[in-house]
C-alpha cells in the first residue's frame, strides 16, 4: 500500500485523524482495534446498494468472519435523507441488539454519512461512529468537522446534530468507480476550500485541471489531504459556525438556492456551488477583489467544467436566496472573498447587489431578471 497521510482533527469538543491512501479499507479491520481496543464491539455498517455492490469485497477482505460488520442499507439520493430512513436504520439496529457500545461504520457518499452520524448521535443518546467516505465530495468535506442530519420538505439539514466521528477513513481507491460528474461536484468543493482559505490549493487546482479529472492519485490525493487540512483549520478554531465556519459556505446562498428551485435534481451540490461561487466573485469583485484574479477564478471555475443552469430567472434566483439558512435574525450572512485564499463575511449585501451579480455571475441577462 502506498503512503498513508494523518491528517488529525481537533476541535474544542473531540479529537479525531482522518486516514488518507490508496486501498486503506484493507487496514479498517486494525484501526478498530487501535481506536476501540481488542475486545470486539459489535459493528454495524450503513451503505447504499451500489457502493456495497462495488466495493463490499473490499471492505470485508480485512475482517475475521466473526467480526464482520451487519449491514444496514439505505437507498442512494438525497430523497433518502429523511427522518423516515433515520427510524428504519434505528429500528433495525434495536432488531439485531445493538447497545450503546456498538459502532456504526458510514460507507458511501455525504448522504449516507449525513444520516449514518446522525443516527449514530441519536441512537441510545449517542453512539460511537466512523466515517468511510466514498465520494470526492465526502472525503474532502462532508465527513470532517461533526455536522449530521437529515432533510425536510421546508428545506435541507433542517434536523441534525452535531455529532464528529472517532475515524475518517479515505480511502482514494474506492473513487475509481464514481461518475465523473461526481467527481467533478467534490472538486468544487476543493476549489472553494483554496479560494477562501488557501491560495496555493487553488493554484495547484488551476495548474492540474485536466490531472484531477482523470483522477491521477498523486495530485487527487495532494488535493483531497489539503482540502480537509483546510477544513480541520476552520472547524478548529469555530466548531459550531459562530462566526469563522461560516466561511465554508462561499458560494453556497446561490448554490442552495439553485438546488431548491430545481428540487434538488437539476444540478449535483457541487455543481450548483460551481455556479454559487461565479456570484460570489462577482459580488466581490464590487466590493474590491481585484478584477484580474475575479477573471482568473471564473475561467478555474469554468475548467472544471460547469453543467448548463437550468431555466432560471435572476428574480426567481433572489427571493430564493433570501430564505438561506445562513439568514441569522433576518439579517443575510454572505460570504465574499478580498483576495484569492482570503473570504470574509458581509452583512451588508443588498439584494440590489446581488441581482447584479446573479445577472453577471450566471450570464443572464437583464431582460430574464
Ligand atoms: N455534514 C457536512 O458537513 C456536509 C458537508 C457537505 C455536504 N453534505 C451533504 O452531503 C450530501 C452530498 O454528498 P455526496 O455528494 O457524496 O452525494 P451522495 O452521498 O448522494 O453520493 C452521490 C452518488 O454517488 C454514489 N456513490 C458514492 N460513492 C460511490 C463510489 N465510490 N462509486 C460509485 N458510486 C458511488 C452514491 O450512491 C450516490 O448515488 C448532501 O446531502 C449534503 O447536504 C454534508
Ligand atoms: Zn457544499
């Protein structure tokens, strides 16, 4: 096996490493041991059928037969994040004697991560579990830093705790089989963890596009170990979104508000952000980030390769963007960058303001406003 990265995790409330390789699911048998001692806890492990239909053998290539994991499943999509699948997966964990040393083990994507944690700190007022993200958009984001949940029809995360791991797992070989558009979602995230935190992330992005996009392990993993170091900073220093985490959410007003208008099916998260972030450039660009690196950040964005936006109009664009989440007492909390690898958060943008950059960012014109 290739070089393992630890990247460790620290936050006022827990303490964790995120394991970084190629082929590590090999190794999950033995971390176990390491983290949760010699005597064999019961372990439950939550999946979607496709991924345990890929990757099953490899999961369980490590584990003696009498400690193989029982497995859960929950069917793959966003729909699946409901407090329905949360009492199923509980009921069935009650059904098969799991007591409150048992470990649940997240494989799959953010959704199975999302809900899998959430049970985890809900189940017996909270259990131990382990992440084993299987998507770029996972291993780089979703999987660090404690935020679990599930969705309502009002809105998405709506229900949720936070609720960290003991262990992220990633491992880089199980990302062969994503869908490149998948892929290309988890690189948005990556581009948007350089742009406000780290300007020689985004320049390794910028100069290893094409590299990236057919999934070269060296510069896929420099990419996947920089974007959580950059996570785990911001989590460190504001767990609970205080203030500093909320930086995380550059480009995610527009990006959650073009998902709630297509429910959810018309561009993947990461996608949606892709766009997200082209407003928030332009937002900032009138608000002093130099129009040359404004230039330079929408033709990276475009690289990575932007799906077409659904028919949407600026106006339509605006009022859902004003129902955001990160709407704190009334007041929008947008997230701006000043500079390359340096955001900062406004309270100020007017909703003039932030047609103009829908219009620009998303190259509508005027008249569809
Ligand atoms: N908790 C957080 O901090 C946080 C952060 C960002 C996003 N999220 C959440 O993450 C979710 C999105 O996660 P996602 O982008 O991973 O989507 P996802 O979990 O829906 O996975 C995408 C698709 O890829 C499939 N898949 C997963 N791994 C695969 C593999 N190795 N090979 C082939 N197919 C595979 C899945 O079955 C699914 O169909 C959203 O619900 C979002 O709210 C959470
Ligand atoms: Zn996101």
């Amino acid at each position: 096996m290739s070089r393992v990265r630890t990247l460790p995790i620290q936050t006022a409330s827990a303490t964790y490493d995120v394991l970084l390789g190629e082929g590590l699911l090999a190794d999950l048998p033995q971390q176990l041991r390491v983290i949760f001692g010699e005597r064999p806890r019961r372990s439950f492990v939550v999946t979607a059928p496709e991924i345990w239909g890929l990757w099953s053998e490899a999961f369980l290539a490590g584990f003696a037969p009498n400690e193989s994991p029982t497995v859960l499943q929950l069917p793959a999509g966003e729909h699946h994040k409901r407090l329905a699948a949360l009492e199923r997966l509980a009921q069935q964990l009650a059904t098969a004697g799991a007591d409150r040393s048992a470990v649940l083990i997240a494989f799959g994507g953010g959704v199975i991560g999302d809900v899998t944690g959430f049970l985890a700190a809900i189940y017996m007022r909270g259990i131990d579990f382990i992440q084993v993200p299987t998507t770029v958009l996972a291993q780089v984001d979703s999987s660090v830093g404690g935020k679990t949940g599930v969705n309502l029809a009002a809105g998405k995360n709506l229900i949720g705790s936070f609720h960290h791991p003991r262990l992220v797992l990633a491992d880089t070989a199980v990302l062969r089989t994503l869908p490149p558009a998948e892929l290309r979602s988890g690189l948005f995230e990556s581009l948007k963890a350089g742009l406000i935190h780290d300007r020689a992330l985004f320049e390794f992005i910028e100069q290893h596009t094409e590299a990236l996009l057919r999934q070269e392990t060296g510069p896929l993993t420099h990419v996947i170990a920089e974007s959580v170091r950059i996570k785990a900073c911001v989590v460190s220093q504001d767990e609970r979104e205080a203030g500093l985490r909320m930086i995380l959410n550059f480009g995610h007003t527009v990006g959650h508000a073009i998902e709630a208008l297509t429910h959810y099916r018309g561009l993947l998260h990461g996608e949606a952000v892709g766009w997200g972030m082209r407003v928030a450039v332009e937002a900032s660009r009138t608000r002093g980030l130099p129009s040359t690196e404004a230039d330079r950040i929408l033709a990276a964005i475009d690289a990575l390769g932007l799906p077409p936006l659904p028919r949407l109009t600026a106006r339509r664009l605006l009022n859902a963007a004003a129902g955001d989440k990160k709407r704190i007492g009334g007041v929008r909390h947008f997230v701006l960058l000043e500079r390359i690898g340096r955001a900062q958060v406004v309270k100020d943008l007017a909703d003039d303001e932030l047609l103009q950059a829908i219009q620009r960012g998303l190259k509508l014109g005027r008249s569809t406003g």
